[in-house]
C-alpha cells in the first residue's frame, strides 16, 4: 500500500501544505535546503490526510490512519541514501550491558528488543501494517518516499562488524548500526521518492507573516485542552525494590488467598493520587466507560480498600489481551518487571473527558516524573 498513490486527492492537499510551510524556510535558516521542524511534518501529515496523531503518546508510531500506522521521518538528502535514529534503548541498557565481547550475541538482544517494542505496539493497537512515512530534503526541493517498516529477521542476522563505538549488521533485507554509547538504532534508508517537487522559498517571510496577523488577527482564538484532567499509574511497585507484585496488581491471578482466573489483574491507584486529585475518578464501584488505545470501549470502576485498584467489569474483560497478547504470557505464568522493561513501558496515562476515561501505556520513568512534578509543586 502506497498512502502518496493510492490517495492523490489528499496527496496534493499535503504537498500544498508542506510547500506554503518550507517557504517560510527563512524564518528559520538562510539555506537554500527548505527548513522542516518535525512536529511540523507530523502536524502538517495528519491535518492533509485527516489521520490521528500519535506523536505525543508512547506507543513509538507518530500517525495512525485506520488500521495502518506511519513513523515520519524528515531528514536531509544526501544523494540516494540516508542512515537515520529508529530506536532508543537507554531505559534496556541493563538488558545488554556486558555482551560487547560477543557481537552475535550483543546484537541478537538488541534485535529482539527492537522487534518487541514493534510486537508490543501492534498487539495493544491491533494494526495491520507499519510504514515509513520519509520526507527528504534537498536544495530547494524536497523528495517523498514510502517503505514498510519490517521486523528485523533475527536468524538471517549476519555481517556483524564493530567500528569504533558502533555495530553494524544486516538481516538481508535493511543495513543496520547500533551506537553503544547513544543506545541508538540506525537503519539505512534508501531513497526512491514517489513525488518530488520543486520550492520557493520567501526572502522576508517576516513582513509577510506580520502582515497577515493584522488583516487576520480576529480569527485567532484560544483552543481548549483535549482532556480535563490526566494522571499517570504506575505498573510497577517501589517497596524494598522496583519490581511487580509476584501476587498482586498484574499478577492478581497468582493471589494466596481465593481461587482465580487466569486472567484476572488491575492496575494500582497510588494514594497519592486520590489526594491530590479527589475528584478525579468516580466513587468506588461506579462504573465508567474506559477507551483503549485501539478504540474498544469497556466498563471500567475503582475498587477494593481504599480505592486502590482500577479493573475492568468484569475485572478478565480488559487484561486477557494485556497478558496474553501484549506481555505474551503463558497461562500461569507471572509478569516480571524485565517484561516491562522489554517494551520501554512501566506506567499507563489515563485521561479524562467528561465522564470518560482514556487509557495508554506510558514510557519508563513516567509515573516517577509525574509524581516527582506533583511533590515539587506541593512543597513550593
């Protein structure tokens, strides 16, 4: 599937889009090589084709247009290929720290960890394809160009060599290198553009700027928040140790005390959080709507002592996807916080709007900025 070939109409919308953005080139630089922010390609992406934008959530995809997922790329043009970042793993050093001496080895974690993270996304999203979405920058002109994002065939892994600070390798398909010292992943692209097109570039897009704000000053208005409110949950817990309860929380199914489903697990509420937002969930046992990332809704309620746990109702509705599909367990078999760190996430975000409440999954370290945030504001 080609977005640019097979959607013309919205096609052009999107080049129109991006040339009137790269005229103003020269707010930014005086190169005659057209000035892209990301986030402005990301925007610019999901307004032209009427797609969901993702590049503020955790999931690692930055758009999602029905059941196919684009990561967009911008980067400069150097004659018919690029080697460009597609992944971090500083929060999984610990995973391959020490496996230097055998490159084989070294690189097969990275791989895995690499093709986890994408697994982790397709299955709590149920996607169906994942694209590369590239926007190529030359001399006053800027090159389009497509390819599927594809796992990385582990056993097909070879020409494995060490230069300096950096591994490369190859499935046979994509030419890698991993940066040890960045935690990096680069993969090289080769460019074959499905559009090119020609820009101008403003010579005083200043004037022309604040000429417009005065003739169109009236049609500026202030935009609301999306959500009323969001928290943040951790998955994990922090008594004696950062690890997951072997008997509780996403392993409530392994409790001591009453036979359980093999599906059965909530998330916990923090205290913390009832205190400093009281209003923010409902009374315990009221039931709400709860939005998944892949739009399924659920009943969802606060429950047990003290308001500490969020479930689903029935409490396997939700989690028989999260264990079997998302963590890939076994019937029986205990969420660890390795799993966790296998796809960057230890903490979910749940917004809320209205009387409804929107969950995703959230990178490691979240639930410890926000909590550490919420002290600091309390304190001052």
């Amino acid at each position: 599937m080609s977005l640019l070939q097979d959607n013309k109409e919205y096609t052009e919308k999107y080049v129109e889009l991006l040339t009137v953005v790269w005229s103003l080139s020269k707010l930014f630089s005086d190169s005659t090589t057209p000035y892209l922010y990301y986030r402005a390609a990301e925007n610019i992406f999901c307004k032209a084709f009427n797609a969901e934008n993702l590049s503020r959530s955790d999931c690692t995809a930055d758009a999602r247009l029905d059941w196919v997922w684009y990561w967009l790329k911008t980067f400069l043009y150097k004659w018919w290929k690029a080697l460009e970042k597609i992944a971090e793993f500083n929060a999984e050093r610990n995973l391959y720290a020490g496996h230097e001496s055998n490159l084989d080895e070294f690189i097969k974690i990275i791989a895995e960890l690499r093709n986890r993270r994408i697994e982790f996304t397709m299955s709590i999203y149920w996607i169906k394809e994942m694209v590369y979405h590239c926007v190529s920058r030359g001399e006053n002109k800027f090159l389009l160009h497509e390819e599927n994002m594809d796992f990385i065939d582990i056993p097909k892994i070879h020409k494995v060599s060490k230069n300096r600070n950096s591994v490369s390798f190859t499935d046979g398909l994509h030419e890698y290198s991993f940066n040890i010292s960045k935690s990096t992943l680069f993969k090289k692209f080769y460019i074959n553009p499905i559009r090119e097109f020609d820009v101008s570039i403003f010579e005083d897009p200043f004037t022309m700027l604040e000429n417009l704000f005065k003739e169109h000053s009236h049609l500026f208005e202030k935009t609301e928040d999306v959500y009323d409110k969001i928290v943040y949950l951790p998955l994990y817990s922090e008594q004696w140790e950062i690890h997951v309860p072997e008997r509780s929380w996403l392993n409530q199914w392994n409790a001591w005390w009453r036979e359980r489903h093999e599906d059965e697990l909530y998330i916990p509420v923090p205290a913390r959080i009832h205190k400093i937002y009281p209003d923010f969930f409902p009374e315990q046992d009221a039931p709400f709507n709860l939005h998944l990332p892949d739009w399924t809704v659920l009943s969802a309620k606060i429950c047990q002592e003290n308001r500490k746990a969020l479930m689903s109702n029935p409490n396997k509705a939700l989690w028989k996807r999260l264990l079997r599909d998302v963590f890939k367990k076994e019937q029986w078999e205990v969420v660890t916080y390795e799993d966790l760190e296998k796809i960057w996430v230890d903490s979910v975000e749940v917004a809320k709007k209205w009387n409804d409440y929107y969950i995703n999954f959230k990178d490691i370290g979240t639930y410890e900025d926000f909590k550490n945030d919420n002290e600091k504001e309390n304190n001052e």
